[in-house]
C-alpha cells in the first residue's frame, strides 16, 4: 500500500438474520488472501459491541432482561460506536481495513421504526467516521424469518423488521442522491446462497482492497 492511502472502511447494514455475521467473516478471510494486493490486514468489528460496560447494558436490554426508555436505548447504541471511533480511526489510518457489521444505520432504522423523529436519530452519530462503503443487505422480511436463530432477539419479529427496513430504505435512497461525505450505499440481493452473496459483496469491495486516498469522512 502507498503511503498516500489509508484503509477503507466498510460496512455491512441489513435486517435481523440478513447474513451480515456470515458474509463479514467471509469479506474477512477473502482481503486477508487477496492474491494481487498480498495480504490486507482487516479488524472486523460487531456492532453493538457486547464486552464493554455500554454494550452489556444493550445486551440485557436486547435479551429483553431489562428495560429502558427509547430516547435511552438510542443513545446507548451510539454510545457504544464512540468507544470505538478513535480506534476505528486509527486502524484506517495505519493502513489497516476496518470491517463493520451493522454501523449508525441500524441506530436509526431501529429507533426511527419505533417513532422517534428521524433527525433526532440522526443527532447523536453525527461526527462518527464515515463508512467509505455501505453494503445493504436486502432481504424480504419474511425470508428473513425462516432462517436459524430467529425470534431469540427483541426486535426479531416480522412486523418490526418491515418498519426498520422501510427507515433503511429512506437512508438508502438519500445516501444514492447525495453522495457526499457518508460514502456510497450499495445494495445487494442477500436472498441469494451464502456464495452468490459474498461474489456480489467481494464486486463492490475490491476497488477498495488496496486502500483509499484522502482524509476520513465524517457522518453525515
Ligand atoms: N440495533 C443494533 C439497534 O437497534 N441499534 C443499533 O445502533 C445497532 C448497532 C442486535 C440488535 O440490535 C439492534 C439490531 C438488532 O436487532 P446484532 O447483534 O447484529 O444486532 O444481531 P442480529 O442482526 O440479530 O444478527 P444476526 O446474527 O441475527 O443476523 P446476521 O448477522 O444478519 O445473520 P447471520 O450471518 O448470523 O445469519 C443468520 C442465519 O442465516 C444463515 C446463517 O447460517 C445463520 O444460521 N444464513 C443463510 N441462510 C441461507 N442463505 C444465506 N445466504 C444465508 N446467510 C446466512
Ligand atoms: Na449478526
């Protein structure tokens, strides 16, 4: 890598059971064994972060062992990504790709569904770096619903996953229309087989691999 560039940072957005876990882990091991670039050095991150003191008090509440007002819940989740934005940026500028799943995003989704004014949402991740790339994956709330595992989580149920994706949606189309310094929105069909998806997601990510030029964006 030249020492113009920085890493890229990527992220993977989606419903509940989208694939988001399964397809960082495969992006993981695909830019650690890019042929022509050798080795990429990648940190995958999963968002909320569970092990600090923020992110157990977002797992109670997910595990639905706890309660909390939903202005609370919001800011707890944007919480958790600032403990991570120093380090994020970091690795970026050290040349290293910083994989995330699920980022600022999913904040809003979640708590725009719930009626919170969207802009309101918006407030408390502004500042956070930019993703130089959003990868969504767009799956139909009832496909969703038939994979492994879900229904274990509070908000894994079909109706509250068509309100989020409805909020993605909008993020989507405005991230398409503007194209400025939160980085560019791709969608990608996750109703596909593990494999197809992973081919489609490795198409956006290449031109990435390498690293980027120019400064860390900021959201929004
Ligand atoms: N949240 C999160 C907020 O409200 N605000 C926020 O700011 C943030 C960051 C937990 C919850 O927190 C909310 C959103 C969530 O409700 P999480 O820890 O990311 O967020 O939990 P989940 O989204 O529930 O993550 P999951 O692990 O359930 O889903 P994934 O990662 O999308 O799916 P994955 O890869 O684990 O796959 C699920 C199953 O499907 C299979 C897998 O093998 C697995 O069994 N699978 C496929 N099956 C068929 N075809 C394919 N293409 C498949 N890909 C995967
Ligand atoms: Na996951």
């Amino acid at each position: 890598m030249s020492s113009s560039k920085r890493g890229a940072f990527i992220v993977i957005e989606g419903l509940d059971r989208s694939g988001k876990s399964t397809q960082v882990s495969l992006l993981r091991d695909r830019l650690q064994d890019a042929e022509n670039a050798g080795p990429t050095k990648v940190v995958m991150l999963h968002f909320p972060i569970r092990t600090t003191a923020i992110g157990k008090m977002i797992d109670a509440y997910l595990h639905s062992e706890s309660e909390l007002d939903d202005h609370t819940i919001h800011l707890l989740f944007s919480a958790n990504r600032w403990e991570l934005a120093s380090t994020i940026t970091a690795h970026l500028a050290q040349g290293t790709t910083v994989l995330a799943d699920r980022y600022a995003f999913s904040g809003i989704a979640f708590s725009a569904r719930k009626g919170l004014p969207y802009e309101w949402c918006r407030a408390p991740d502004v500042g956070l770096p930019a993703p130089d790339l959003t990868l969504f994956l767009n799956i139909s709330p009832e496909v969703a619903a038939t994979r492994a595992g879900y229904g274990l989580e509070r908000y894994e149920k079909e109706e509250v996953q068509k309100g989020v994706k409805q909020v993605f949606d909008k993020i989507g189309r405005e991230m398409q229309e503007d194209g400025g310094s939160e980085g560019k929105w791709v969608e990608i069909d996750a109703g596909k087989t593990k494999e197809e998806v992973a081919e489609d997601l490795w198409k956006a990510v290449e031109p990435l691999v390498n690293g980027v030029q120019g400064s860390i964006g900021r959201l929004w």
